[in-house]
C-alpha cells in the first residue's frame, strides 16, 4: 500500500530500524535516532542494491517518488542508476565515502573509550587501541574500501578483506579486523546510513587462530641458555629488561606483573603479597563470583629482591606502579611491552611472556621439583581447590629454596654464555 503524506511525517523511531515501503523500490528507513531517509532497491546484474535518495523532510515523499521514478527509467534503459548519479555529479547522490565516514566512527569509538579507561585510570589504553586501528585501516582497509561509497560495500567486500588478513597467518590481526568492521558498519545502521550490516557473520566464515603455531610458545630447559645470552646483550630500555628478568625469577602472570605495587612488597621478609584480582577475570559468572580465592604469596630470591629495589630506585615521584608506562608515569606497562621486546631479543616466535610461565614449569619438572611446590609457585589451582580455600603460602620455605636455586642456576648460566663469548 502506497505512502501518504501523514504517515510519513508521523513515522516515529523505534528500538530497531524499520522500513516503510511506498512501491516501485521507494522505501522510508527510520533509523533508531529519528532520522528517516529514502531508499530506492534495485537489481543490477542479479545482484541487490541500494541508493540513498534523500533524508526527509528535505525531500517530500512527492519528490522522493519522482526520483524514484527517474532511477527505474534509467534501469529501463540498461543504465546503472549509481554510475549515472556519479557521472552526472547529483546533488542526491549518496558520495559520502568509507574513508570520510570511519573517521566519525574512529572519533566515537576513542570518546567511548576515554569515557571507560578514564573511570578506571587507565587511559593509556585507549591510546593504544587507537594505534591499532589506525595502523589496520591503513595497511588492511582503506586500501580496499576507502574510495568506496558506504553503501556500495558489500559482504563478499569485507570478506575479501578478511581473507588477504588470513592468508599473511595473521589470524590475531584478523580477529582485530573483524570486530572494528563489525563495530563500523554497525554504527552506520544505528545512524540510519545503512539498514544491514555487511560484516554481520565474519566469524562464522574466519579460520581458527590455533593450527598454525603455538599460543603461547617457550623454552626448553637447553635453550634458556640461548635467552640469557640475548638478554645480556639486549640494550633496550632498563625497565622493560628488569621486567623480563623478574618474571624468568617469579613465574608470576604478566597482569599480576604489570599491576603490582611497591606496598605489595615485604622488603624484610622477602615476599611479594600478589594482588590475585587484578587481572583476572574472576567475576564472568555467579558461580565463581562465589568463589573465595586464596592469598597468592610468591617469597623472592636476593637476585629478585634486587631487581624490585632497583626498580623502586627509578621509580618516578608518586608513580603508583612498580612498572610504569613510557607515555604516562601514573599508568601500568602495556600488555604488549614485554612481547615486543622478546621480539627484538631475536627469539620471536619462541617465547612469549606467558610463554615465560610454561617454561618454568617445565624446567622445574626436569630439574626434579615437586609438583606441589611448582604448582603452588606458578598459582596453578582449580576451582574445587579453591573452594577448599588452598593455602598458597604453603611451602613458603621450601619454595623459597627452590626459587634461590633457580636464580643461582641463571647466573651460573649466564655467567657461562659471557665466558664463551669472551673466549
């Protein structure tokens, strides 16, 4: 049934997206913020398209039927109304282009950002996901996609896009990719510039990231040898190298790393008291919302000790982490900082800093260590342990022996890769 003038000014938004259609390919779209815009589908080649003639009340329903009229004539003549729009430079013409329009999704995106990071004081994070994004929209879509009109994009377009990702192995970056294209084209829906969502079912079409190599590789015992001569070697920044060496002696995960405080350190009696909660998601359901998690107490070799001191040596004035970010003295390292300069150490694609953790534990089972004191160094737990409130400053002696001998066996090693270079 075709359109009239009141219902049309009387179309209110919803909490979806609708559609009003007049006939002949003319629709009204209202789009959830109230905007409400005319559309004109057609089929070209077998293939479904839509063009964008106007937003009312600019354009009146009359002459949103003439336009209309004047699209299926050309259609009629075996002309592409798109190609006639661009050629003829019409006012009507839908020319915003991806590359205009991701700039607006990219600034809402870092404001909502700001807004989350800025309650939780990290907003050192939202500075790096920009970074990201700039550098995949640079590299693996505008390329493909910047010149192109919004509306002309299409999911075989997104598609492709996923696949040149994929085929480099970089399915982490591919997951990336597929969440911001998501996250785009949605906010177009939302702003009534499209009705459906191009990147809607990328996942269901993505490879899986496992396969390919490991996801958290490490060493074994013979090669850390190899780590503590690059290590030596390595001249990055001091803090970034106190780090790595901290968790080759810790074992500690790399959230509970970047998150610890100097008052989590007892100086006279050797132990760090780690904060279990920062950086675990220990609140993703009721069930282990229930949970009583045990105290994590990790006792320091003098080598370990050392480094903490050190670290509080350089410290900035009122700095809160005991590892702070190059940008902001107030905020934590990035996630990505101790990957990155494994990287550089030359031993990328075989150590990861989570890596660090496997290969401990690997090292301590060939070593001869009990299972107990591995386990209870490296906080490995289930849950029914810790609904049995598992003590984990059990053994504190014992694995204080422990982690003392680990830290001579690295010095002794290290000692040895600096005489073979010297000799």
């Amino acid at each position: 049934m075709p359109l009239v003038d009141k219902v049309v000014h009387f179309a209110r938004p919803d909490n979806k997206p609708y559609t009003l259609c007049d006939g002949n390919g003319l629709s009204l779209f209202v789009a959830c913020n109230g905007r409400r815009s005319w559309h004109f589908r057609f089929s070209w080649q077998k293939k479904q398209y839509r063009i964008l003639l106007g937003v009312f009340p600019e354009v009146s329903l009359e002459e949103a039927r003439a336009l209309c009229r004047d699209s299926n004539e050309l259609l009629g003549k075996g002309i592409d109304p798109r190609v006639y729009r661009q050629q003829t430079n019409s006012p009507a013409a839908d020319s915003r282009l991806f590359r205009v329009f991701v700039r607006s999704w990219l600034a809402f995106k870092l404001k909502r950002l700001d807004s989350v990071f800025s309650r939780e004081k990290k907003h050192v994070g939202g500075q790096v996901t920009a970074i990201q994004i700039e550098r995949s929209l640079k590299r693996d879509i505008l390329p493909f996609l910047g010149d192109r009109t919004l509306r002309d994009i299409s999911r075989e377009d997104v598609w492709a896009i996923q696949q040149r990702i994929e085929q480099r192995g970089t399915f982490a970056v591919a997951k990336k990719v597929r969440t911001w294209l998501k996250e785009m084209f949605a906010y177009a829906v939302a702003l009534g510039e499209l009705e459906l969502n191009p990147a809607s079912y990328l996942n269901e079409l993505a490879l899986p990231c496992y396969g390919k190599r490991m996801v958290n590789p490490f060493l074994s015992l013979e090669e850390i040898h190899e780590l503590l001569s690059c290590l030596a070697r390595y001249r990055g920044n001091l803090q970034t190298r106190l780090a790595i060496r901290l968790l080759l002696l810790t074992g500690v995960r790399l959230a509970h790393l970047r998150f610890a405080q100097v008052q989590h350190f007892d100086f006279k009696l050797s132990v760090w008291h780690v904060d279990v909660f920062r950086g675990r998601k220990v609140l993703e359901n009721s069930d282990r919302s229930r949970l009583i998690y045990p105290a994590y107490v990790v006792p320091l070799s003098s080598q370990a000790l050392s480094i903490v001191k050190k670290l509080c040596e350089c410290a900035f004035p009122g700095q809160k982490y005991l590892l702070c970010h190059r940008l902001d003295p107030q905020q934590t390292i990035s996630e990505n900082t101790l990957n990155m300069a494994l990287k550089r150490l030359g031993i990328s694609g075989r150590l990861t800093s989570h890596g660090i953790r496997k290969m401990l534990f690997a090292a301590f089972k060939d070593l001869g260590y009990d299972d107990d004191l591995i386990n209870t160094q490296l906080y490995h737990f289930s849950c029914e342990e810790i609904r049995r409130t598992y003590n984990h400053a059990l053994y504190i002696e014992q694995r204080r022996t422990m982690m003392q001998e680990w830290a001579d066996l690295l010095d002794a090693w290290e000692k040895e890769e600096q005489f073979k270079v010297v000799y």
